[in-house]
C-alpha cells in the first residue's frame, strides 16, 4: 500500500515540503531558494527506517521535477525473473544539501 510521503519535523531542516508526482519519484521543495544545479548534494537511503532484509537505495535525480525543487528516485532490488532495480515508495531517504 504507498502512502504519502512525509518529512519528519525532528529531523527534518531546510526543505519545507515533498511531493510524489509518481512511484519512486520525490521532490523536496527547499525552504530558502536553493538551485540543484548549482549546489552540492546527497541523497542516501536511511538505514534506521529501513528494512534489513530488502535491498534498496536513494539516489539524486535531476530532471524529472520541477526547477527549483530536490529530486530524489528510490529503488529496491526485485530478484525475479532476473534481478533488477524497480521504482519503490517504501524507501526512507534522507538528502544532504551542505
């Protein structure tokens, strides 16, 4: 079942909302006017939300939201019918913007 996404208040600094416009895909809007691609950046899943027994990531995307806004894709590994990476809405991520 996906759910909509959520920023944890306690944990969460500088980016004032996220939106999922499809599976797998988020876009952090930034508190104060930042431009992705201008800046440094990381996204990472978040290990302390996650399940151990999946394999999944969070990686930067850049193109697929909105100018102005962090996009971030998450993945999980699908073992069948061969392994591959499959868009995931089940993956906390945390993003980085130093």
């Amino acid at each position: 079942m996906q759910s909509d996404p959520i920023m944890i208040p306690e944990r969460t600094s500088g980016f004032s909302s996220v939106t999922n416009p499809r599976l797998g895909l988020y876009c952090l809007t930034p508190s104060a006017p930042l431009d992705p691609s201008t800046r440094s950046w990381v996204a990472n899943v978040e290990y302390t939300r996650a399940d151990p027994a999946t394999v999944t990531t969070a990686e930067p995307d850049i193109g697929g939201c909105p100018s102005g806004t962090f996009g971030v894709r998450t993945l999980k590994l699908a073992l069948s019918p061969t392994p591959h990476w499959t868009a995931a809405w089940d993956v906390g991520f945390m993003v980085v913007v130093p």
